[in-house]
C-alpha cells in the first residue's frame, strides 16, 4: 500500500512539473534541472531505504548541489566557487555551455556517489545514459571532466569532517554513519513527565506487529555542522519560547485540540502535502522542486538555474543547521505532551483515528493527524523545521527572481497518506511568502507544534534567507566574496 501511494504521489509530482512544462512547450529545462531532478530521485530512494531524515537530506542535495555551482563558476566571467575559487577560472574560449553541462555532470555525479553510495550502479547507468563516462577520474583543470572530478574531490574532502559524521567515525560515537556523538540524552520518558517542556522520545506503533516502539532524537549533534554562509549554527537562536503554566502556552496547545477536532478536508490536504510522505526529499527537497517550477515557468537558461538551486539547496541546509541548534538548546516538548499534561483525567474532542473523524476522547488517547507509526517527528519541536526550512527558501526565491510571485497550486486528495482519500483539492500558492506560511501552518494544523514553534520557525528562516542572500550568495555571483574574506583575513 505504501508503494502505490508512493507510486502516486512521484506522478502527482511529476505530472505538476509536466503541467508547468507545457505551459512552455517549446522551452527545454536546463542540463541543471535534469541533474537537480535526478538528485532527488536518489534522495527519495534514500528516504524509501532508511526513512526521512531531513537534516542528512538537505546536507546530501546541499553538498550535491554546491559542486553543480562550483563547477559551473569555474566558467562564469564572474562567479567564484566556495572551494577553488577564481584561481582556477578557465579561458574565455572555453566558457562555453557544452563545457559547462560536462563539468556539472562529474561534479554532481561524483558526489551523488559519495552521498548515496547504494545507488551507485543507478547513478552511473544515468550517467552513460547522458554519455559520460565514469571511468574518467582526470584531475586535469584544461578538461571540463578534470574540472568537475577536481570540485568533486574538494567539495567531498571539506565536508569529510564537518560535524555531521557522515563516516561514524567522530569521537563518541556508535561508528554508525550520522550517528550522535555528543551523548544527548532525553530528561524523561513519555511514561514519566518530570518537566512538560522538555522533550521525550514518543511511542510509535509498527504498522505490521502492533508493537510499541521509540525513535530517539534524530541527529541530536546537527548544531556542530559546518554551515555554509553562516558565521555559526547560533547566529540566529530563536528567543525563550513560552514554558507550560504560560496563558500563551495554553491558549497555543488549545489551538492545536482545537484544529484536530476539526480537520477540513483541506485542511487534511495541506497537512499532507506539507508532510511530503512516501518518495519524501524532505523540506530541503520541496523547495528545490517549487525552484523547479520556477524554472520551468521563467524559462531559465542555465545559468540562472544553477544560482538559483545553489541559493534554495545551501539556504536549506543552513537553516537546518540554525534550526536543529535551537532545537537542542531548548529541547522543547511537542503537543503531544503538553496535550496531556495540560488536560489530564479529562475527555476532549479529537481525530479518532483513520475513517472515523472527531469524536470524544481520553485526552490520553490523543493524536496528531497521522499514522500510528508516526507520531510526531523524533526531535524537539521549537522551533518547527518546516516553518524554518520554508521561511527562508520562501524568502530567497523571493530575493533571487525579485518577485514573491509563485502563481501555482497543488491538487491534492486529502486523506491519501493517512486515511481513505477524498475527493482532490486545490490548494493555490499564490506566493513564495504565502506557500510558506501554508508549510508553517500545516504543521499546527497536524498537531505536531503549537504556534511558537512555527512563527519563530518562520522568523529564524526569513532572516538567515535575507543574511545569506545580502552577505554570501550575491558575492559569490559577482566574485567579490573573495575580497571579503580576504578584508576578514587581514584583520
């Protein structure tokens, strides 16, 4: 059954995408599209394998996605990349389109077999299919392969050791690759709620055996991840968020009962599609496919493609990144506890259960619109990664087309992940801006964070978006990011 859906919603997916397309029909989308395209399916097979994990994801597309830049600007009049620079900026005769697709296929090839290792024999059938050959390791800089193999290397090499413990192999860790090495544990247990604002593992049950399992803290280390353009993971720690006893706490959990009690079916719409379910590519991968229809709508030429997924892939990781060190700063507890200890003995109204709408519960017996093996995602939840993720690539595709237009929408049958589907719904998206909050809001609505977690979320997204844009991204465009770091330097 999951397959199917997963079946269906890959050609929901693709069928918006085709739908943009044809708006265009003489337009064909750029060798950067089809790379990006190609990256998130393997992303999505990831997800299929070992489950969502929406941090090592937008790490795997950030990292795939900056060699496809850093290749790419070795043939720009202007750009620099982030790890070779303008040292290596090839003659004015050889900036040529062919030269620069040839270098973005080996770059991104080589580091997509880095990031997502089991499907090698995948990747390297697409790649003979577009006519590379995998064989070609050169080094030398005089040849559009030597290029994107060199950036490749770099690339790979720097991100080795960066906190993320992509090879298990930092000092307190369990070996396992992305494993936590800094020994977080949880202050209690769902069974025993010492504090209701700090976090704890939930029960899940397992679709199969009916038994009763917890998911532990989802990369608790994250906060220790190199970021890209930010000057640290803490540069933009949300405030103090608002403690159990709080009228605002109160006012926010009730909220959440009350938007459970009563799920619209578009609000079930929203709730899914912001979810993203099976062939999932996390948030980091759904702003890279809204970029996709940006793509499609303004018939974008190469070069525009490949800075502006370089802008939304790196803006994603960097706010995950912030996002998750806000997270462990606080460890805060998801609704699913504050519910509880807020109405405990009592009976409310609530989501039953699959096909059985609101009815009246132990508020024991509460639950997030979801399956039963998913309760609520394993980690704090202020401040929501969603609102976070979404608020600033939101924002950077407003900064980088100059416009908050988006003027598409989804069609969704509510229901689809989670219970029998109703009928298909539209949901437009206006704008960046809008889609965003939709993304944020969706996250309420699904009873996985109160309101906190998402306006912070938004907040901290829209302003590492404008932070990156202003102090990284357009300097990296016009080459004078090498000047600044220089002026760093010498002071």
């Amino acid at each position: 059954m999951k397959k199917q859906i997963g079946i269906f919603l890959y050609l929901l997916l693709f069928s918006t995408l085709l739908s943009a397309q044809n708006k265009n029909p003489n337009y064909k989308p750029s060798a950067a599209y089809d790379w990006l395209k190609l990256a998130l399916e393997v992303t999505a097979n990831d997800v299929d394998r070992v489950g969502a994990r929406p941090t090592i994801q937008s790490r795997q597309l950030g990292i795939t996605v900056n060699a496809m830049y850093d290749a790419w600007a070795v043939y720009d009049d202007k750009a620099v990349g982030s790890r070779l620079g303008s040292l290596v900026r090839r003659p004015k005769a050889e900036r040529t389109s062919k030269n620069k697709e040839i270098a973005i296929a080996y770059a991104m090839y080589r580091t997509m077999l880095d990031q997502y290792p089991a499907d090698k024999e995948f990747l390297t059938k697409e790649f003979k299919k577009r006519g590379y050959n995998p064989d070609n390791q050169s080094l030398e800089l005089t040849t559009p392969a030597g290029v994107g193999n060199k950036v490749a290397k770099s690339l790979i090499e720097y991100r080795k050791n960066d906190g993320s413990n992509q090879t298990g192999t930092e000092i307190g860790s369990n070996g396992i690759p992305y494993s936590d090495y800094t020994y977080y544990q949880p202050v209690q247990s769902y069974k025993k709620v010492i504090d209701p604002d700090k976090w704890h593992p939930l029960p899940f049950v397992h679709p199969n055996t009916k038994d009763t399992f917890l998911v532990n803290f989802l990369t608790p280390h994250w906060y220790r991840v190199k970021p890209f353009g930010l000057k640290s993971s803490a540069q933009f720690r949300a405030p103090e968020y608002p403690k159990f006893g709080s009228k605002q706490l109160e006012k926010e959990v009730q909220e959440v009962i009350d938007f459970n009690a009563n799920l619209t079916p578009e609000r079930k719409a929203i709730i899914e599609f912001m979810r993203d379910g099976p062939r999932s590519t996390g948030q980091a991968g759904h702003w890279l496919q809204f970029a996709q229809l940006v793509s499609i709508r303004d018939q974008n030429d190469l070069d525009t493609d490949v800075k502006m997924f370089f802008a939304v892939a790196i803006t994603a990781m960097d706010a995950f990144i912030a996002c998750w060190e806000t997270k462990r700063f606080y460890d805060s507890s998801r609704p699913w506890t504050l519910i509880r200890c807020y109405n405990k003995g009592k009976t409310i109204k609530g989501w039953g259960g699959p096909d059985k709408g609101t009815v009246d519960i132990p508020c024991e017996s509460w639950h997030p619109y979801s399956p039963s093996n998913f309760v609520s995602p394993p980690f704090p939840a202020y401040v929501s990664g969603h609102s976070t993720v979404s608020g600033a690539c939101a924002k950077v595709l407003e900064l980088f087309t100059g416009s908050d237009k988006f003027g598409e929408e989804e069609i969704r049958k509510p229901g689809i992940i989670t219970e029998t589907p109703g009928d298909p719904i539209s949901l437009p998206l206006p704008t960046f801006t809008a889609t965003a909050d939709m993304a944020g809001i969706s996250r309420v609505m699904g009873g996985y964070h109160i309101q906190a977690d998402n306006i912070e979320g938004l907040k901290m997204g829209r302003n590492i978006a404008n932070y990156l844009w202003e102090d990284v991204f357009t300097k990296y465009f016009d080459g004078s990011i090498e000047k600044k770091n220089k002026t760093v330097k010498s002071k």
